[in-house]
C-alpha cells in the first residue's frame, strides 16, 4: 500500500503563491511513483488549482480542509460534499483546529464523513488527544472521540477513510509545540490500530501529523506503523515539502 503526504495548507498564501506551489508539487509528484501526494489549499483555490492542473499525475490529489454537515440548503458560508464532488477526491474533517474554533462535534464529524462518502469523496479523519498524558489515559480518550465521530457508520465506510493521528499539543500553531516521539507515535498508532480491528473489523490507513518537518522527516518515514503524514506549517514551503516526500519514499513498504 503506498504511503501519503499530504500538505494541510491551512488558511495561507495568496491565489498566486497557492497556484505556483501546487504546480510544483504537481510537477515532481512523478517522481513519487510509490507515494500518494495530497494538497489541501483553501476553498476558493481548489477551482482554479483543479483547472490548472486538468491532467494531473496520477499520484497526486486535491483535498478540501472542510464541509458542510448538511446536504444541501439555507446554511450560509457552508459547502456541501456534492459541492465538492468533481473538484477533490479527499476532505479533511475533525482537525482540531475546527473542533476548537468552530466547535465541531463529534457527531457534526459523523455527518460530514457520511456527506462525503455519499458523493465518493474519501474522509482524512482527524483524531488525537489535547494534553500529554499516561499512554493508557490517551488511548482511551482517543477511542471514545473516535467512537463519536464513526458513530452509525458502517464497518465498510470506516474502512473507506484515511486517518490521521494528530495529538493537540505537537501541532505547531501551539504554545511550545513539539513533536510527538517516534516511539511514543509508535505505541498510540500500534494501539488504535488494534482497536480497529477489534471493533470494525478493518484495517486502517493511519498517518501522523503534528510539527512535521523536512528535520524528523527522516525518523518518522522510518515507522512502517505509519502510513504517512499530515503537514501543515511545512507543507507550504516547496523545497521543504519536496524533501518530506524524499524522506518518506526512501522506505517502500
Ligand atoms: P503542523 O500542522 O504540521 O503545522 O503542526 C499539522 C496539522 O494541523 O494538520
């Protein structure tokens, strides 16, 4: 199964900088045969960026950072998933950033996956502890999160997401951000995983993203437990977001 890096772009750049950057990661993507590459830009980029790159290869896909909980109707500033559908094939959803700012349930994160699923677009399912606690503490905060968020999905629309372990406190727009330890990641990833397969009967495609850079690229592409990485901050600067993906096609699994 190939790995993913995917760039969470976040709310930066300007039309101009966003195009030339996706151009370029659209450029070297070939070059990546064996890895999976995503961008997710900002709403209004997403149209241009997809008519730009109309033959683009076919490792490299365009994610959305949000959707609309509902189908269709009166909900001002919202997109729907059918919206979505022919611009990208990903959407991230549960980021915390959206948990915390516009205050995104559980079950609005059940709707959206359900939203999107319905119109063939693929979940990034965003999940991960606020504060560092005992290993066994995180777990279980993780998987009762996380019950909320799959709540009344089918073991089969579970297994048709990709998720991303993000824990609050590595991400870097936080106060004294670090990242978390590959060992540490090692042992959440390993434990999720489990629980997974125990509850849904499905295998799941995990990632890791918090304060992903071009520096512990390296370590992290060495943890065959992940399948890849989330970056935000580093995802927008080219060079570094080239090296990310060097670092994680070294190892093939
Ligand atoms: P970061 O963000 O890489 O800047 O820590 C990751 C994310 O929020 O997805």
């Amino acid at each position: 199964m190939k790995r993913w890096v995917i760039g969470n772009w976040k709310m930066h750049l300007n039309l101009a900088e966003a195009m030339t950057l996706a151009q370029s990661i659209a450029k070297f993507a070939p070059d990546f045969s064996h890895l999976n590459i995503a961008i997710a830009p900002s709403l209004p980029y997403l149209v241009p960026i997809r008519e730009a790159l109309k033959f683009t290869p076919p490792n490299f896909f365009l994610a959305s950072q949000v959707v609309s909980q509902w189908e269709e109707g009166a909900y001002t500033g919202d997109v729907a998933a059918t919206q979505l559908k022919k611009i990208v094939s990903h959407c991230l959803v549960g980021h915390s950033e959206r948990r915390r700012f516009h205050h995104e349930s559980g079950a609005v994160v059940a709707a959206q996956i359900r939203a999107l699923l319905s119109v063939g677009i693929t979940p990034i399912v965003c999940f991960g502890e606020v504060e560092k606690a005992e290993r066994s503490g995180v777990t279980s905060q993780i998987t009762r999160d996380l019950s909320q968020d799959l709540h009344g999905l089918t073991n089969k629309e579970i297994a048709a997401c990709l998720f991303a372990y993000e824990p609050l406190w590595a991400i870097s727009s936080q106060k004294n951000a670090q990242p978390a330890e590959p060992d540490y990641i090692t042992q959440i990833v390993q434990t999720i995983k489990v629980w997974f397969r125990d509850n849904y009967g499905s295998e799941v495609v995990i990632l890791y993203g918090g304060s992903v850079t071009q520096d512990n690229a390296g370590a992290l592409g060495g943890l065959v437990i992940i399948d890849g990485v989330l970056v935000g901050g580093a995802s927008i600067r080219g060079k570094e977001f080239h090296t990310i993906c060097t670092q994680f096609a070294h190892i093939v699994r």
